[in-house]
C-alpha cells in the first residue's frame, strides 16, 4: 500500500531481464515517453508484457506521455549565442549564423517587444525586441550553447496550437489497442484542451484517465479549470521550473499536492527525482528527502524518467524509490491527510469510513467501485490500512492502480446490495487479500452500478 512508482520503458529495459528486474521491483505503472518513442515501438513493449506469462490485469498498466505543442528550433551546429548579440528568428529557410528556424510555426504573431524568451531550458535568457511578418529579433540577455531540437520557451504565452501532434494521434491509436489505462496531456493550456481530447477519444471508443502536464506559467494560471476537466495531475517540474523561479516551485507543487487530495484525483510528481541514478547505484540524501517529502506532501505517485529508461541501473532505481515510498507513505498513513470535498456526501461517508477503520482496528477499508471514485475519495483520507477496491471493470481495475493505497481486483457484478457485498468479499478472499473472521468497513453505494453514488457504510466481518 502507499505511494505508487511509475517508471519510464525505454533502451535500458529493452532486454528482457532488466525488464522483469522492474516489474519484480514494483513498478506499479510503465510510461512510454511519445516524445522519444516512435508508435510502431508500442507493438514491442506490448510483446515484452505478454512474454511475462502473467495475466495482463496483474501487470502495470501503460502510461502514454504524449510529445504536445513544443516548440523546437533548428540551428546551424552548435551556435553560441553570445550575451549582448541579436538574433533573428524566422519560419522558412535554413539556420545559418544569427538564424534560428522554428520551422512553420508564426512566432511574431504570438509575441511583442519585450516579450521573455527562454532556450536551452532556460540556459540562455532573451527578449524579443521587434517582431513583424515573417521574423522575430531576439536580444540575447544570458547567452549559451544551442542545438537543434532544443526548447522554446514563452513564459505566460498561450500558445495557439493543437494539444496533440500527427505523431500522438498515430500512437494513442496504438494505445487503444494495447489498452493504455493513462495518457498525460503534455503543455495543457486551459480546461477545453483537455475536453477537446476526451471527445476525441471517446468518440472511438477510448476511454483511458487525461492526466494534465503542469508544466508553464498559463498552465498554472489555469489550474482550477484544468483541475475540473482533469482526470489527475502531473507536476513535470523540468519544464515548469524554466518559468517558475526555484524558489516558488516548491511552494508551488505541496500547493497542488493539497489541491489534488481536497478533490480526490491523483497527483504525480515527476523529473529529477532520483536523478542521480542514472549513472550511480545510490541516490544523492537530498533525492531521497524530495521522494520522501513529495509522498509525505500527499502525491499519490512518483515518477523515474531517465533513471529507468537510459540509466545504468534501473532496477536498483525502482527498488531504492519502492523503499523510500514505503517509508514514507508508512508516516503519512500514521498521519492522515484531510482530503475530499467538504460538502460532497460520497466524501462524508468515505471520512466516515476511514474514522470507523481507526476506532475498530479493522483490517481494511472495502470500496466495491465502478468508476473508481469511492476508491480515491477514500484514498485521499490516507488511512492506515488497506484499501481494497472490488470492481467488475477491468479498465477501472487498471486506473486504481495510480491511486494511492489502492488495491484493486475483479469481482463478479452485483444486481442489489445483498449480493454486492457477498461477491465483493468472496472476490477478495479468493484473492488473499481477506481472511474468514477479519472485521473490514465496506463503503459502497445504493443502489449498484450507479458510478459517483456512494452512501452506504457498513461495519462487516468476512
């Protein structure tokens, strides 16, 4: 139970051992960053899951991050662009010295004089000093070193642009097939972008939980419709710390930790978490306090990127992570977290529930669930014992698995509330998970079947 760990597939796990290393390691969700990974690669890691023998509902689940509206130059070489110089970017033609090409994209519609311009991560600081048709003239402020396909930045900017790429709708089309229970919206602007893509997707049948990206200044402006709109949240710090300042971010992501368990939808904390992994079998002590105080924060899941998909030793990455989580989510449990809407009845009674599991010592909280929303109401109370999640839906089954403390399973459908709770315990003694004589707190709701209803609370021995 606690805090889950994501880890990102790439060349390191390509193998077949350091594969299973992970997943024995408990990783509890694989991500497919889109930005690197080309759609017909989807087909490979599918095979790799398969090969393992298991059944694919006891396996991670799949996590597409797809690539979004970037903005990404192109240069000659490696330019040096030196403080004090101008440059000048355009849309048609080659880079050549002086030159940025940011290729078909109309930057002097989206900025004025005296516009922020950020490169290289925020590496090299300019302003735009005028801007007519067809160019852009940059004032390099802080220079550096630039290549091709590194960033474009323009903080408190709204970019204009479609939230997926050609390149993402070919792969989530892959990733409908393979079922992918998760697809993180990357560079989310505004609540709509993210309704555009539930339509979409919908439209064809798929419905996998739209984890927003916060990762720019508009974004977090925005944050409260994106919440609304959101099925869960990602903190990419990477590229959000190149507008944010260093000291607010903290600040900034505990803000959206508490703001994701006042409304019961997952938080991950992403980038850099263990960073030092990649190259070392050991995290740094401070990786480890922001792993540990992410989780004490209230984050349902922690992230690793490079440390899993190009590091030397992603398997001591996840296990060291799984460790830190653990510990952590131990205190955090002890602790209790004050989530759930206030006014909301199906957080009242899943309050009710956690309070009744603490004064009884039961041996866990039971959530037969449709949608998964009594599970995570519950969850954002952070309780001290398990929090088992019987559902007949294999696609909700496979989304509880981001939700802190959740364990979730099948379980038969249930025509009335007699036969709910029957099947739902029957399903997890079967499973282990519950013993004969064990006392639990069932939350449920009447009448079955009806997502979003729960408001039945009943103290039951297995």
């Amino acid at each position: 139970m606690g805090a889950k760990i994501i880890a990102t597939l790439g060349p390191a796990l390509r193998d077949r051992e350091p594969f299973l290393g992970v997943l024995e390691a408990g990783a509890d969700i694989l991500r497919l960053n889109l930005s690197h990974t080309a759609p017909e690669e989807m087909a490979f890691w599918q095979s790799r899951l398969l090969e393992t023998g298991r059944n694919l509902l006891e396996l991670p689940p799949l996590l597409l991050d797809t690539a979004g509206p970037e903005l990404r130059v192109e240069v000659a070489g490696k330019a040096e662009l030196r403080t004090g110089e101008r440059w000048q970017v355009v849309a048609r033609g080659a880079p050549s010295p002086g030159v940025i090409l940011l290729p078909d994209l109309p930057l002097w519609q989206w900025v004025a004089p005296n516009q922020q311009v950020l490169l290289h991560d925020g590496r090299i600081l300019a302003w735009v000093e005028a801007a007519e048709e067809g160019r852009v003239t940059l004032f390099i402020e802080e220079g550096g070193v630039l290549s091709s396909g590194q960033k474009m930045v323009l903080p408190g900017v709204p970019l204009p642009l479609p939230l997926l790429t050609e390149r993402d709708r070919q792969s989530l089309l892959l990733g409908q097939e393979v079922g992918a229970a998760f697809v993180a919206l990357s560079f989310v602007q505004r609540g709509k972008d993210i309704d555009e893509v539930r339509r979409d997707l919908a439209g064809r049948g798929y419905r996998p939980w739209l984890i927003a990206k916060l990762e720019s200044r508009v974004a977090v402006e925005n944050r409260e419709e994106i919440w609304e709109a959101a099925d869960g949240v990602m903190v990419a710090r990477g590229d959000l710390g190149v507008e944010i300042p260093p000291e607010e971010l903290p600040l900034l992501q505990k803000a959206l930790v508490k703001e994701g368990l006042a409304k019961g939808k997952p938080v991950i904390i992403a980038t850099e978490m263990l960073e030092s992994m990649t190259s070392q079998n050991r995290p740094t002590r401070a990786e480890a306090a922001d792993v540990a105080n992410a989780i004490l924060d209230g984050a349902d899941a922690v992230m690793l990127s490079e440390e899993t998909a190009v590091g030397q030793h992603p398997v001591e990455a996840v296990t060291t992570m799984k460790r830190i989580a653990a510990r952590a989510s131990q205190a955090v449990a002890v602790g209790g977290k004050e989530g759930g809407r206030r006014e909301d009845v199906t957080a009242a009674v899943c309050r009710a529930s956690v309070e009744a599991a603490l004064q009884l010592k039961a041996a866990a909280i039971v959530t037969p669930t449709e949608s998964g929303y009594t599970a995570r109401m519950v969850a954002a109370r952070r309780p001290p014992v398990p929090i088992l999640a019987p559902t007949p839906h294999p696609e909700t089954l496979k989304k509880l698995k981001l939700v802190w403390g959740v364990v979730p399973f099948l379980m038969p459908p249930a025509g009335n509330t007699d036969e709910l709770l029957v099947k739902s315990m029957e399903a997890a003694v079967a499973q282990g998970l519950l013993q004969r004589g064990q006392q639990v707190i069932i939350t449920a709701g009447w009448p079955p079947g009806s997502p979003g209803t729960t408001n039945l609370l009943k103290v039951h021995t297995v």
